[in-house]
C-alpha cells in the first residue's frame, strides 16, 4: 500500500506502515471435532477460503485448485462469503463435478470456529494490501497457499507456513496443496509455524507501534498522565 501511495498521488514525505493485527482471544485454535465430523464424516480433508468474492480475490481459482486437489485426496471445500462472483463459482463447481464436495456457507460472524476444523487455507487474490483472512487462519493453526500479490508474501512464508505462488497459478497451488495435504509430518509442521508467525502480529506487539506513531505527531503527554493515574 505504501508502494502504491507512492505511485499514485504526489507524494514525497516518508509513510510509516504498520500491519494489521490479530486478536488472539478470538482467533485461536479450538476443539471442534463434532463439527468436523459432520463436514467431513469418512476423515476428508478441509479446504477453505473466505472473501467478498470480488473478480479480485480470484475465487474461480479456489474452485479449480479443489477441483484437483479432490482429484487425488478427498477433501471437502468451504467458501465463506458472499459476493458478485459466487454464482460462477457455484455454477464452476458443478462443471468440475465437484459440487457436491463444496460448501457454500456465505457470510459467517463466527469465522474462528470454522477456521478450526480447516486443513488448509486458499487465498489466490490477484491484489492484497496485507492478507488478513490468511493472518487469521495461520492463527488458528491452518497454513496457507497464496498468491504472491501484495502483502501476503510478508504474512505467509514460503516453504514455512505455506507456499507463496505467481497468481493465477492454479497447477503450482494445486501441486503444493497435495504435497502439504499428502505428508502428515509436514503439515503438522507447518500449522506450527503458521501460528508462530501469527504471534508476531498479536494485537499486544502492534498496537504499540499505533501508539507510539500517533505520540510522535501529537502531545500524549495528558494521555500518559491518565495511564499512570489508573496505574496508581
């Protein structure tokens, strides 16, 4: 975003950026067992993606990596969210035949307790200013394929907390996906890892940086009197 700021609008002075956060009491691993039974009752594996379903987030893409990964291990899809795109998206899924594996749950308050029965987290966007829907799934220890559009490449770390792809590589998404799924050892690895990574943008490591950016432009000395006052 600060690249494209740049690139945009005549602008010269410095743009301090600081990433999105997430907050761990909401976004977290939980036991959902019973729910994940019911989805996928023979022990199937979970895909997932969530997004407005804008031309934009690619949702298409999601479609046919399933379509592939199903091919070779039986998984069950969830897409969260509702938008222009999600008609072409239902009417793909039955040309690929994989409809019946495919769940479209539209908008959803409670996203954390989905993203706790996925396996693996889709986001083939072709823009992203950051990749917050990936950054909450990481913390519920679900990793990530994504694109290499914007700032996923900073949140989702290649060959660590999942892989990183050109966009609109459907084949390469695909591929890595299987690998992940195919290999128990690694993808408990790396649903570690993408947790880890999680923490670095914990809510109580970012709104800090929020903090001490705004002291830097304006006078918190009243605001750090009120602090130390309810300290006392």
């Amino acid at each position: 975003m600060r690249q494209d700021t740049y690139n945009h609008f005549k602008i010269d002075k410095e743009i301090k950026v600081i990433p999105n956060f997430i907050d761990f009491s909401r976004f977290s691993k939980s036991d959902k067992s019973h729910f994940k039974l019911a989805i996928a009752p023979h022990g199937e594996k979970i895909l997932m993606h969530t997004s407005n379903f804008r031309r934009v987030k690619r949702v298409d893409d999601v479609i046919k990596v399933f379509a592939k990964v199903n091919a070779v291990i039986p998984s069950k899809l969830l897409m969260i969210g509702d938008g222009p795109k999600r008609q072409e998206c239902e009417q793909l899924a039955r040309d690929l035949g994989v409809a019946s594996d495919v769940r479209f749950l539209g908008k959803q308050q409670a996203i954390e307790e989905l993203l706790a029965i996925g396996d693996l987290f889709l986001i083939p966007s072709a823009s992203e200013s950051f990749g917050l829907a990936a950054l909450e799934a990481m913390a519920c220890e679900v990793p990530v394929i994504s694109s290499n559009a914007g700032g996923l490449p900073e949140v989702n770390i290649d060959g660590k907390t999942g892989f990183v792809l050109d966009i609109g590589d459907v084949n390469g998404m695909a591929e890595k996906a299987i690998k992940l799924l195919d290999d128990a050892e690694m993808l408990a690895e790396f649903s570690k890892n993408a947790y880890d990574q999680a923490r670095v943008f914990a809510i109580e490591n970012v709104l800090p940086l929020y903090e001490q950016y705004y002291c830097s432009i304006v006078d918190c000395s009243k605001l750090e009197a009120k602090k130390a006052a309810l300290v006392d």
